[in-house]
C-alpha cells in the first residue's frame, strides 16, 4: 500500500506495548479507500457505523433532520460498543 508510508504509529501500543481503541483504524480506512471492504471490516468492525455516524453529522449541519441529536447520541452508542467490543476481543484473543 501506498499510504503505509504516512500512517502515525499507535502511540500506546510503541510506549506501552498494547493497543488503544482506535488501534487499526489508519489501515482500515486505506483497505476502504482501496475497496477492500472485507479486509476493512477485519481490520476495524467499527469502520463502516463510524462512517454512517461521520455523514449523519455533517448532513444534519447542512439540512435541519428532526429529532438529529438523539439519531446522532443513538449512532455514538452503537458505534462505542463496537469499538469496545472489538477491543476487549482484541485483548483477549
């Protein structure tokens, strides 16, 4: 990959030898840029609700969506329990 080049190392993983929450994210998003949505998804299951919630953000501040605030509190949820499960797997695993 191109982009490996650029990634940022993972700051908690170099000082303390494990992973953060976000730890697959760089790498996730490049197989997504590159269309490899399987391998996005293996890297980073959170990949794809994190982008839903990114574009529902930046629509509901272009065009006024009724009830937006609790959409977008429902969306951070879902999203923070993938990432968490995710990682508890990740440490277990």
């Amino acid at each position: 990959m191109i982009f490996e080049e650029y990634m940022l190392p993972c700051l908690s993983k170099t000082m303390f030898g494990f992973e953060c929450l976000g730890c697959g994210l760089q790498r996730s998003f490049i197989f997504l840029i590159n269309g490899e949505f399987w391998n996005a998804f293996k890297m980073y299951p959170a990949i794809f609700t994190l982008l839903i919630f990114g574009l529902f953000i930046i629509v509901s501040w272009k065009i006024r969506i009724k009830n937006a605030h609790k959409i977008i509190s429902k969306l951070a949820y879902i999203n923070l329990s993938i990432i968490l499960i995710n990682y508890f797997i990740k440490l277990t695993f």
